[in-house]
C-alpha cells in the first residue's frame, strides 16, 4: 500500500478567505515529488484546514508537508502540534521563508516546536525529493540514524543542528514539472474563490536587506521555457474562462526584466483576444527601462502598472542595500503610463534605518512630483530570513518593535484561538513612535485624497491655481484632525484603530484577542482587518459623499482666500469638477445592480480638459450654455462588480469581503465613464 503525504498551504476563512490565490509554492513541491516517486507515495494538496481535518480523522498521513509562511506560520505549526499528538508516528516537514536565516534562532525554532521534524528553507522540490529518498531507504529511522539531508535541516537528540550541503538552483526550471499541465490545480481552477497564480522566473538579483528574496540561496537565477509558460497560460486561460475567474497573478520578483519576457506578453494579449483572460493581470515589474516595458504592455487591458520604490533618500536606500531610483527615469515611466490612458503606481516603505520625518516626507513629495497615481505605504516589518532582522542590526538601530495581526489571519483551530502576528518597527534611533503614528494617519489621507484618481481633477485643477498637490495634502491633514465636519469623525475612527491595533508582545496580543468579545470584534471586522484596505473601501463607498463635501469645501476655502477676486470663477469650476468626481464613483457599489447612469450639468467642455491632460486652465473650456453630461458604467464594468460581489460573497449592508479586494482592485476600476458627449466647444 502506498505511504500518504499531505500537502498544506493553509489559510483561514474567519471572515472572508485569507489568502486566496492558489498554493503555487506546495503545488511545485507535490508535482515534483510525485515525478519522482508517484508509485510509492499517494499525494493529496490541502487549502482549508477544516477539509484537512476532515480527512485526518479517517486516513492519517504518514508524510505531513506544510508550507510556512508569515501569514500561516502559527496555524502550520499549530496543525503540526495537532498531528504529532494523534499520530505521533507521522513526519512532520515544513518549508518556505518564514524561517531564520542564523544557527541560533533556527535551533531555537526546533526547540520551541519540538512536533517540527524537518524544515526545508528554500527551493523545496529537490530537498524534499531527497528526504523522500532517505525515507524510503530507512524508513521511521531517518531522524534517529542522524544523517544530513541536502537541503534539509533537523535537531540531532543532542540538540545539534544536521544541515545537509545548500541545494544550488538549477537554471533551467523545467525539471519541476507544471501543477497545472498535471492537473494537480484543476480542482482549484474550480473554485471561483482562488486566484491563479504563476512564477515564470525564480530569484532575484538584488540584496535588498529588508526582502526574504535578498538571501544567497535565492540570488541565483533560473527560468520556465518559453514553451512551458505558454502552455499553462493557455491551460489556466481555459480553464478559467470555464469557472468565471477574471484574474492572474505573476508572482516573479521582477517581471519584465528579461528579454523572453516580452514574447510572455504576447501570449497573454492572445489569451485576451481569444478568451478575455486575464481581466485584471497583476505582475510585480523590476527594475530596468520601465518606459519600454509599459510600450510592450500597452496592448494588455486590465494591467496594474506598478514599479516599487521604498524611499527616495540616499542614507537609507545605501543601508538597505537598494539601488537610488533615478527620479527622471521614474518620471518618464509615469508618462509612458499615462500616454497610455492608465495609472503608475509605486511603494514605499516607512522607518527603515536612517528615516525621519523629514526623509519620509521627502520621498512622498518626490513621488508626486514624479506624477504617480498611487502611492502604496508599508510599515518597516521584520520578517524571517531577512538581513535587517539581525541581532546587530536591532541594536545599532535602536528598534521599536510592536506587534500586530497579520490582517485576517486567524481563527479557531480545534476550539484554540491562533493568530497570525507582525513584527513592525515603529520608530528606531532617528524616527520616533509619533512619527510613525503621523504617517500612519497621512498615509490614509494620501490613500484617499491623491491615490487611487477618484480627485485627480480636483488636483489638477489646484495645481493649475498654483498649489502643490502635498502642500494641499498637508493643508487637509492639519484641518482633519481639528475639524468637527462629518469627514473628519469618520478620519478619526481610522485615526483610533490604527494606534488600537498595536502591541508590546506577541503574548498580550494573544491574551486581548482570546477574550470572547474581542475576538467577536474580528468575526464583525471591527478590528484586524487591514486598515488602508479597510477605510480605503469605507472612503469610497460608505463615506463617499461626506468626503467629497469636504474636500470641496476646503478647496474653495483655500483657493478663494488666496484669489478673492476670483470668487465666482472659483465656485463655478469646483463645483462642475466636484459633478463630475461624484458622478464617477457615487452609488457604484450597492447592493442591487449598480446605477450605471449619472447625468448632470456642466458649464465646461470637462472632458476635453482631461484629455488635453490639463494642458490649459478649465475657463478655456467654457461652453456656451450649461449641458448635459451622462456618464456610464460599462458592461465590462458591471460584470467585474457582480464577479466580485459573488466571490467575496458580499450581503446586504456586510461590505467586509470587499475590504480585501481593494488590495487589488483599485477604485480607478469601477470608475463611469463620459458617455455622451456636449457640444464642441
């Protein structure tokens, strides 16, 4: 009879599912394993514990294989803990990133989870091959007989850490078989819930010491064919089509970097000719000539075009081994974006080493100047393996280390609370705590105000007037946090979860989330949600109306005490570009079929101001006489939004499964669209 050995990327489904892309990591070690040694062993993969669990009470594995993350770290470790103590005779193995790079905190990892067998830190798929090998030799003697595994770590009974010899990648990835083309991923190409998710490239040639992929292992090199990624593009677009699933995720460090990748576009912009697959495609772009990358992407509908940043300062993009971004070049790939009628995004990261409030501020001014449309923050986080996560390193900083639910990630397993938990630093020896509390709350204010276009025009249109788009910011921020309006009570509930989700230890966090009604305020979403998602969402929607008053108000208010002589001027224009910025997006998401008309006047040939791209003031485009303006939702558009309602199984008046795919799916997507248009001018 055939050995068993289960497979497990976990999530959890508390609310709504955690992680929802399909276990590509897992996937690529079962495939192989079961390559090589099918005939011995009977492979299952598992996403949900409570299918997991289900299984194990009649057919326990002899081989358990967990993949560990920092999202699932405790809830692998706490399914390992659960098997050990019913079947002890089980072998546990986990593999992934979320393990230490140094000796002494991974012997500490095996101390501390004594029910963990093996842990394989990198590429999994010939480590895992190889401890299969020594198993089916010796069998449930292979701890006891204290041989090295290459590419396998394991203490020894004397507390000694084995470590076999580091497995080199190969270069030419073929030789781990497709998940896909095996039909190993069919029943989750199914299920509507996952996301398709694909790795063209392994490894990353930078050293980024804030990034897991930074490490030695991983800076080598190796690539899928051609051949092969065309064929499971094809595979998943078909299958996809099938199931009603609209997106694809790219999960390279760096795509476009590589010259084959260019013929990769091609065959996704042949799988949107033929399928409409991918709508919605979601690749993380490297470094290199970005403005030929966006000309060959240019062909693709539903691209997020977005190139990371992290900071704009010298000091620290020196310590954290990252290359300064040249601000020209970021500037004409902004424009090769926008040349193309799409929106640039980029990210940053805030206290990393050397940050201060004026650094910070700095890289955000340099980034709107640079002309992005979204800029994502992160919070400085400590993540395993990662070369800043050193002892020396928390000492020369001066770190300020809290703790926070990674958002969503927890749940009941067997009647035991489990969560999932973040390191952040919130302040270190140049940046304090109130420095990070600032830009917690700016960042949310950028989110809202300047990301995601739903204001582009107002912002343009105040630039016109001679007015900085952060200066403006800044002006807001200021007002928001001593205003009484609507606006500013619904800032402040952001403002008081954001200083609320912090905490000294990973214990006390633990102990307040395990008291029943704290828990019950996770289960409503009231708490360890992602916040940015969280209110980004609640901006929009909810809150839309009562933002948009005030955001209004407080541009008249600015821009008539810097032009008085301008007063009606002034109000006539805010007030055509404030129709037209609520028309784009008021009343999207409702629960029935959205509304996809809004109509209203406008004095001002509008639409020909944004496409000249603002090249000249708005009085140029006085109309002769108010006229009507529609503006409408697409068919593509409304589908999107019903897809999304069913997958985030989103209810009358429970928005809470749409939280998470603001991460993903910008407000930009929902926008109407001008459909009928006035007059010329």
């Amino acid at each position: 009879m055939k050995k068993k050995i289960y497979f497990a990327d976990l999530t959890y489904h508390s609310n709504v599912l955690a992680s929802d892309y399909i276990p590509l990591g897992c996937g690529y070690v079962a495939a192989y394993a079961n390559k090589m040694y099918g005939d011995k062993f009977d492979i299952q993969i598992f996403r949900h514990q409570e299918e997991l669990f289900k299984v194990l009470e009649n057919k326990p594995p002899d081989i358990f294989a967990g993949s560990c993350y920092v999202w699932n770290k405790n809830l692998v470790l706490r399914i390992c803990k659960f098997i050990k103590k019913e079947f002890p005779e089980c072998l546990t193995v986990l593999g992934g990133p979320a393990f230490p790079l140094d000796v002494k905190r991974q012997k500490l990892f095996f101390s501390d989870n004594p029910y963990v067998d093996f842990f394989l830190p990198y590429d999994g798929e010939i480590p895992f091959a190889n401890f299969l090998d020594r198993y089916l030799r010796v069998g449930d003697k292979i701890k006891s007989d204290e041989m090295p595994i290459d590419g396998c770590l394991y203490l020894s009974k004397d507390n000694q850490l084995l470590s076999g010899r580091n497995i080199k990648r190969p270069k030419e990835l073929d030789i781990f078989v497709s998940p896909y083309l095996t039909g190993l991923f069919d029943r989750f190409l199914e299920d509507r819930n996952f996301s398709p998710m694909m790795q063209i490239t392994r490894g990353c040639p930078f050293r980024c010491a804030y990034c897991w992929a930074s490490n030695e292992q991983n800076r080598h090199i190796g690539f899928f064919s051609y051949e092969r990624i065309k064929d499971e593009l094809y595979y998943i677009a078909k299958m996809a089509t099938k199931n009603n699933i609209y997106d694809l995720v790219f999960c390279d460090s760096n795509f476009g970097m590589y010259e084959r990748d260019e013929k990769i576009v091609d065959v996704l912009y042949e799988l949107q000719q033929k399928f409409d697959y991918p709508r919605l495609f979601f690749p993380n772009f490297g470094n290199g000539n970005h403005a030929d990358l966006v000309k060959n992407c240019s062909k693709l509908r539903g691209v997020t075009y977005c190139f990371s940043t992290q900071s704009t300062d010298p000091k620290i993009l020196n310590t954290v081994k990252r290359i300064k971004p040249d601000l020209d070049k970021l500037t004409e790939y902004v424009k090769a974006v926008h040349e193309i009628g799409k929106c640039a995004s980029t990210e940053i990261i805030t206290g990393m080493p050397y940050e201060t409030r004026e650094s910070h501020m700095k890289t955000i001014r340099d980034l709107v100047d640079s002309g992005f449309d979204f800029i994502d923050p992160f919070t400085f986080m400590l993540l395993d393996g990662i070369e800043l996560d050193s002892e020396e390193a928390i000492r020369k900083f001066k770190y300020d280390i809290r703790y926070r639910l990674v958002p969503r990630n927890f749940g009941k397993i067997k009647g035991e609370y489990c969560f999932e938990i973040e390191r952040v630093v919130v302040g270190t020896n140049t940046y304090g705590f109130d420095d990070y509390l600032y830009f917690r709350t700016f960042h949310y204010l950028l989110r809202i105000l300047d990301n995601n276009t739903i204001y582009k025009e107002l912002i343009e249109y105040l630039k016109q007037n001679g007015v900085h788009a952060l200066d403006w910011l800044l002006f807001v921020f200021d007002d928001l946090r001593s205003s009484q309006s609507k606006a500013a009570k619904h800032f402040e509930e952001y403002v008081r979860e954001a200083r609320a989700e912090l905490r000294d230890s990973p214990e006390e966090l633990k102990a307040y989330y395990s008291q029943t009604e704290n828990y019950q305020k996770l289960i409503r979403s009231e708490h360890g949600e992602n916040l940015m998602q969280k209110y980004s969402f609640i901006a929009f929607s909810i809150n839309f109306k009562d933002y948009t008053d005030y955001f209004f108000e407080m541009a008249r208010n600015y821009l008539l005490a810097k032009y008085p002589h301008r007063k009606e001027d002034i109000s006539k224009e805010l007030s055509c570009i404030e129709n037209f910025c609520r028309a784009k997006l008021s009343d999207v998401f409702t629960m029935e079929d959205s509304p996809k008309i809004k109509e209203f006047y406008v004095e001002y040939y509008i639409e020909s101001w944004i496409k000249e791209n603002f090249a000249a003031p708005l009085c140029a485009y006085k109309l002769p006489k108010p006229t009507s303006l529609t503006m409408e939702l697409s068919d593509r558009q409304m589908k999107l939004i019903k897809d999304i309602f069913a997958r985030y199984h989103v209810k009358d008046g429970n928005f809470k499964g749409l939280y998470k795919a603001t991460a993903i799916i910008h407000a930009n997507n929902y926008f109407r669209t001008i459909k009928e248009k006035v007059i010329d001018k």
